[in-house]
C-alpha cells in the first residue's frame, strides 16, 4: 500500500513536469513572437528576412507536446507554386466553361442557355448593324449611279435631237441584251468588298461618260448653232435663171463671170433671210439695185438684189425666213428676178453647195462641203 502510493506521487511528479516543460516551451514561443523575432510558430508563416533573401517558413506542431516541425520555401519555390496554383485555377476554369458551352444544348440548363442565347444575339445584332451599314453605303452609291443615269437618259435625247439620231441609241437607262452559254468555270459568290469595289468603278466610268458627253453636246449644240447661221434656205420658192458661173453678158455680149443665182419672179414677191445674221448694208446699189447684206459670221454673207422694196435696216439682226423686202427690176437688170450669193470671206461662192442641203433636187446636191466651211 504504501509502495503503491508512492509510486503514485511519482507518476504525478513526472506529469507535473512535462507540464512545467510544455508550458516554458510554450512561454519561449510566445516570447519569440511577442518579441519581433521572425518565427511564428504552430503553423504561422513569417518572413525571414537576411543574408538568405525572402522566403516563407512554416512551423508544423502534429500533435500535443510533438515535436514541431518547420518548412522553408524560398522566393524562386514560393513564385513557382504560386505561379502553378494560378495555372491549375486557370485551366479548371477554361475547362469548365468549354464542358458548359458542350453540353449546354443537351442538358438544357435554364441559366446556361440564356447566356449562350444572349451572346448569340449580340452577335447577331453586330451582324446586323454591319451589313446595315453597307447597304446604306450601297444604297448611296446606287442613288448617284440612278441620278447620273437620268443625265445621260437627258444628254442622249439631245444628242439624237441635234444628229438626228433615233432616242434609243442614247438611252443608257434602258434594258440591255445580255447571254450567253453557262461557263465551264465553276461561279465564285461577289463579297461584299468586290461589289463596293465594282459599284466604285462602274460610277468612275459612268463620270467620263458623261463628261465626254456634255462635250459631245456642246460641240453638237456649236454646230448646230453654225447651221442655223449658214444659208442653207431658199430665199424665194421660185424658177432658177442663169446660174453660178461664167456666162454671156446680157448687156456687153461677153463672156463674163455670173457671181450668184438668178430666181425668175415676179415683181412684189416676198424675199426671205436664208440664214439668221445681222444686216450689214440696206440701201441702193448702182449695180445691185436695191440691196441687203447680211453677215452670218465665221465669214459667211449673203446678198439680195434687184428687190423693189426694202423692210430692213442696216443694223437689225434677222432669223432664218425673216422677209427683207420685195422682188423687182432696180439696178442692173433686165426684168425683174432676184439675185443672190453666197460669199465666203468676201469671194463669191456657188450657192447651190449651200441650197442643196436643204433641197437635193438642187445641182450639186451630191456635194456637202458646207460642214468643212463650218469648220474653218
């Protein structure tokens, strides 16, 4: 009983002083850490700072009164775990987001599908908004395409007006005829780009098209403004007399140059303009009798001869078919007629090369020299 009792007592010594020990050791570790060491103890991390650089140390107690335990990591370990921490939480993501897109569609989550169907429609809607665009742009294009049409559809009226050419040979808006066989080449789709990149050069063409025919017009419009002004018109309706050329005189016998058209008519009949221009002379002649004078310009005159009566003035400017006065017999003549020409820079020119473009039954009708004197 009493060995008992004493081996008790020793038993609660030694307890007593494993106790004693786990709290100094305890104590020592609270000291350490309350005291700005750089450890920290039953698994705290402390940076330990010194000649060995920065690191991470973990102190690992297992178990009560064990033995603790202590992990270093250097900087280049604690960056390569952190780096391969952050890898892993990456590549779980990507892979759970690639398995939810996968399979969305045939587990049909509610929350998944209205993501997918939202992105959808926003990409749908950036589709949209971008073919828009383009087609405004082409419609644009098409608009100026369509107006530059109607000014050559309004170029070619003219242009046939003044050549005498029929409309539809000028008509661009109008349906061309176009086929052929099916090419042994396989068809390639336009993109968007070649069609821009077509439109654009069919308006380029379109532009000088249209500049060579406003020049076109302007030229017709110039020549057909010198028509107007060369004497290409009767002035009477009326048998001829003695023509352009030699002749015998009626009053010497000889032989003689006849410098105009001599039209048997009857005193009083009405003389017209052949051509529109101004009246240069309106007066008695000795030889001309009562005479008009008109300058067509680019050097080309008519005279009117022998007329009874005179109803223009020096000065006025007359159209084609204008009456300038009245047939007769004054001057040198033998009854009355009307003498007329036709001078070319002051030198009497053979008449009929003018009149035969307006009357073919009219000598020298083959000959249409009247286009090269409107050029010089």
């Amino acid at each position: 009983m009493h060995q008992r009792s004493k081996l008790r007592r020793q038993e609660l010594v030694a307890k007593s002083g494993k106790l004693a020990d786990f709290a100094r050791f305890f104590e020592d570790r609270l000291d350490l850490a309350i005291g700005g060491q750089d450890t920290v103890d039953f698994g705290k991390v402390h940076e330990q700072r010194g000649s060995q650089g920065v690191g991470l140390q973990i102190i690992v107690i297992p178990g009560r009164l064990a033995k603790a335990r202590t992990i270093s990591l250097s900087a280049p370990q604690l960056v390569a775990y952190v780096g391969l921490a952050l890898a892993m939480i990456l590549a779980l993501t990507v892979a759970l987001y690639w398995v939810t897109l996968r399979y969305s569609a045939e587990a049909r989550v509610p929350f998944v599908e209205q993501v997918v169907l939202s992105a959808q429609r926003a990409e749908n809607a950036k589709s949209r908004e971008f073919v828009q665009q383009n087609l405004n742009a082409m419609a644009v294009k098409l608009g100026e395409l369509q107006a530059q049409l109607t000014r050559l559809d309004a170029l070619g009226e003219r242009l046939s007006t003044l050549g005498g050419l029929r409309p539809s040979d000028f008509r661009a808006s109008g349906p061309l005829g176009l086929g052929g066989a099916v090419s042994t080449m396989p068809p390639q789709d336009l993109s968007m780009g070649d069609l821009e990149e077509r439109l654009s050069a069919l308006s380029k063409q379109m532009d000088t098209r249209s500049d060579l025919y406003s020049v076109l017009d302007s030229e017709l419009r110039d020549l057909a403004v010198r028509r107007k002004s060369m004497p290409t018109m009767l002035p009477v309706h009326a048998s001829r007399g003695s023509g352009f050329g030699k002749r015998i005189d009626p009053f010497t016998g000889q032989l003689a140059m006849h410098e105009g058209i001599d039209f048997e008519v009857d005193s009083g009949t009405p003389v017209e303009a052949a051509a529109g221009g101004v009246v240069t002379y309106a007066g008695p002649h000795p030889q001309y009798g009562n005479l008009v004078e008109i300058d067509h310009g680019n050097g080309l005159s008519t005279r009117y001869a022998h007329m009874s009566k005179i109803l223009v003035k020096k000065g006025d400017i007359v159209l084609r078919g204008r009456e300038l006065g009245l047939s007769g017999a004054t001057g040198r003549a033998t009854g009355p007629h009307l003498h007329f020409e036709v001078r070319y820079k002051g030198v009497a020119v053979n008449p009929d090369r003018f009149l035969a473009a307006s009357d073919p039954t009219l000598p020298g009708s083959k000959r249409r020299p009247t286009a090269s004197l409107a050029r010089e």
